[in-house]
C-alpha cells in the first residue's frame, strides 16, 4: 500500500522520523503566535496605557516588577497565571479583559469591557479595575487612549451631536477605516482625565476585524508618542552641539596662524578633546534618534494597515499625522546627521593637523639623519687618521725592539750594522703592522 504522506507524523518536530530538530525550533515558529489580536464585540469600551521602562522609566523598574505587579491582580479574581508566559498576556476576569506585551522600552496594558455605558469615556473600562492596583503600576505612563466601539447600522460616516458630546469644539481627525467597514474619530488631545479619545463606529466589522482595528488605533497613538520622546532631548543636544561646532570653527582658524611645534601639539590635543565630546553625544544621542525614526516607521505602517477612506470636509489620520509629525521626525533626523558631519569634521581637523605635525618631524628626523651622516663620515675619516698614526707608532716601537735585537746579536755573530738590519726590517714590520690593524678592524666591524 502507498505511503500516506498525509500523516501526520511526517509533519512534527522531526522527531519522529529520526531527524535532530533545532534547539529553538518551536519558539521560533510559535514567535508569530505570540502577540494575538483581541476578538472585541460591539458596543464595547476599551482603555490602552503605555507605561516606559527602562532607562527613560521609573528607576529600578524591570520586568520582575511588572510581573508580580500582574500576579497581584490575577490573585484578588482568584485567576491562575502560568508561568510559562514571557512578553505576552491575555486574561479574562469576568468584568474586563486584560491584554499586556511588553517590549523593549514600554510596556502596554489593554483593559476591554463589553458593553456600551451611558457616556462610554467616563464609564471606561478603568472603572471596573482596582484601583490600588492601577494606581501602583510599575513605571512612567506615557500612553493613555481611551477607545469605545459603537454599533452602527447606518452608511452615516458620523453623527454631529455624538462627535460633539464627545470631543466637544476640539477639531476632528477622521476617516472611514477598515474599506469602509467603520468610521474612526479623535482629536490626538488630552482630556480631563488625562487620556486621549478614539470612537469607533462599526458599520459591518466581525469581533476580529473590530480587535485588528482597535489594535491598530492604539498602536498608533503609542508608536507615536515612542517617536516623539527624542523631542525631550533635542534642544539640549542642539545647545551641546552649536557649542563644539563654534570651538572647532575657533581652533581650526587657528591651524592656519600656528607654526610652533609645541602649540600644534596642544592643538592637536584639544581637537582629540573635541572629538571625545562628539563621540560621547553621539552615544548618548544614537539609541533614541534611532528608535523614533523606527516608531515613526511603525506609526506609517499601521496607517497604512487600517486602510483610511476621506470624509468630505474631515482631516484623515494620515494627513495630520504627515503634518504635524513628519517636521519633528525631520528635526530628529537633521540633529542625528548634524552630529555625524560635526565628527567628521573634527576628525578631518585632527587628520590634517596630524600631517602637519607629521610632516615637520619628517622634516626635522631628514635634517637629523643628515647630520648623522656627516658626523659618521668624520669619525670614519678621524678613524682612517687614527689608523695611520697607530700604524707608525706601532712600527717605530717595533722597529725600536728589532734594533735592540740586531745591537745585541752583533756582539755575538757577526752581523751587518744595526741600523741596516732595522732598515731592511721596515717594509716587514711596517706590512706585518698594518694588516693587523686592519684585520682587528674587520672583526670589530662584523662583530658590530
């Protein structure tokens, strides 16, 4: 009978069949499991907050924290937690719904209540939570967006008097979202409460494509507040900046006026001292420029994701998010490149005084080995001089021993007169003399 390839067991972990799974293979294929969207009925009342954590958060807060603080809530309804979970929660209590995620620099809380109450944004769905336990969340709120679901039969893109009731006379930014399967509505400003306002009116949305959306507006709002916190730190970054930008402009003039050896070393010094300071407001600077340039990425693209239709005579999200957004992600980026010309330009400083400084010592170590050239020529010659003198001296003492030696040998032998054997002698002593001398002087050379 053929195989049934259907099975299966061809179609596990591997295991089965003999394989060697990889170590992580289930986290990695469940990794895109792992952040669900909520199913969420119409009416319905929901409440986002986004609370920071880390370096820009609450000091001493970590994840440890945040997870008893969650385990505290999950024992007062007499919910198990399991321990399995790491970076993602949904739990039903009853009254409301709990989604939690946390992420790199925030944590986000996601309170649902079904229903529809008779003003939704003052009955929120923060008022069937404890409030102890919400008032001591771990970290710095950020976020707060209240958004209420309403159901809607009609094509009507808005009521007036519902939007009025709402939002009061703040503008409006609106658009039909989802293909025209709902209208969204808010007016990106703070209310007396401290949270912004989302209405949603859902026109013919299923409980998912409600969830999807809604995810969607919250992330929105939280992406582009993550985007936005590099504005805390860009005026002082652009003080910090103009300053080493006006000490390099002073000091580079100087290059041109400065010939002293040991002022271009304390030049130098200071443009290293510069570029340190550069180097370190960079540091400071890259992790946060470069986060809001990734939320603002993300902000696009979840507009993009709820597929906006214009209302005639309503500003759509897109268009106010483009106005009002793109001229600080802007700024934030003209400050990151600024930062990166302002090292550069240092860096080019330093290189050319370091030329500079390069150059004269070639120039001075040239005029050195110029001289110690001359001065080994004079030693050689004063050694060649030295040679000479040593090889008469040595042949006249020498000759002086074999005149003695021929004076006491004549009275002896009968020999030819002293100083005629001397003088045959000198050619012998005075060669035999010198080739010695110069046979000490090769040694030494090659023992050099």
């Amino acid at each position: 009978m053929a195989a049934d390839f259907r099975s299966n067991e061809l179609f596990s972990d591997g295991s089965d069949v003999g394989l060697h799974p990889y170590a992580n293979r289930v986290s990695l294929n469940n990794e895109v499991h792992s952040r669900p969207f909520i199913t969420i009925n119409s009416p319905a009342r929901c409440t986002n907050i986004a609370m920071l954590h880390g370096p820009e958060g609450a000091a001493g807060h970590d994840a440890a924290a945040e997870w008893a603080h969650l385990e505290k809530l999950c024992a007062h309804y007499g919910v198990a937690l399991s321990s399995d979970v790491k970076n993602h929660l949904i739990v039903d209590f009853g009254s409301f719904q709990l989604k939690w995620e946390r992420h790199t620099e925030f944590s986000s809380y996601t309170f649902l209540r079904d229903g529809a109450g008779k003003d939704s944004f003052e009955d929120s769905a923060l008022q069937v939570v404890p409030e102890h336990w919400l008032k001591n969340l771990p970290g710095q709120m950020l976020v707060g967006v209240h958004l209420v679901v309403q159901a809607s039969t009609g094509e009507a893109p808005y009521d007036p008097e519902t939007l009025k009731e709402v939002f009061g006379t703040n503008g409006l930014i609106g658009a039909r979202v989802s293909g025209g399967c709902a209208t969204a509505w808010t007016d990106f400003r703070l209310h007396k409460d401290g949270f912004t306002r989302i209405l949603v009116q859902n026109i013919s949305m299923s409980r998912h494509q409600t969830g999807r959306l809604l995810q969607r507006l919250w992330e929105i709002e939280t992406y582009r507040m993550m985007a936005l916190l590099s504005m805390t730190h860009t005026g002082d970054v652009g003080a910090q900046t103009r300053a080493i930008e006006l000490k390099l402009a002073r000091h580079v003039g100087r290059m041109a006026n400065v010939h002293d050896e040991d002022k271009e070393q304390e030049l130098l010094e200071i443009l290293t001292g510069l570029a340190a300071e550069v180097e370190q407001l960079s540091a400071q600077t890259s992790f946060r420029f470069n986060a809001s340039k990734a939320y603002y990425a993300l902000v696009l693209k979840r507009i993009d994701n709820i597929k906006e239709q214009h209302i005639e005579g309503i500003q759509r999200l897109s268009s106010f998010i483009d106005r009002r957004m793109a001229p600080a992600m802007r700024t934030v980026e003209s400050m990151d490149e600024r930062i990166s010309i302002l090292s550069r330009r240092v860096n080019r400083a330093s290189n050319l005084l370091q030329v500079r400084i390069n150059t004269t010592l070639q120039a001075q170590n040239k005029e050195l080995l110029k001289s110690m050239d001359r001065r080994a020529q004079l030693q050689l010659r004063l050694q060649q001089t030295v040679e000479g003198l040593s090889v008469v001296a040595i042949s006249y003492y020498a000759l002086g021993i074999v005149k003695i030696v021929a004076q006491a040998g004549g009275k002896i032998w009968p020999l030819p007169d002293a100083t005629v054997i001397t003088a045959a002698c000198s050619p012998f002593v005075i060669g035999l003399v010198y080739y010695g001398i110069h046979r000490v002087r090769r040694y030494v050379d090659k023992a050099v």
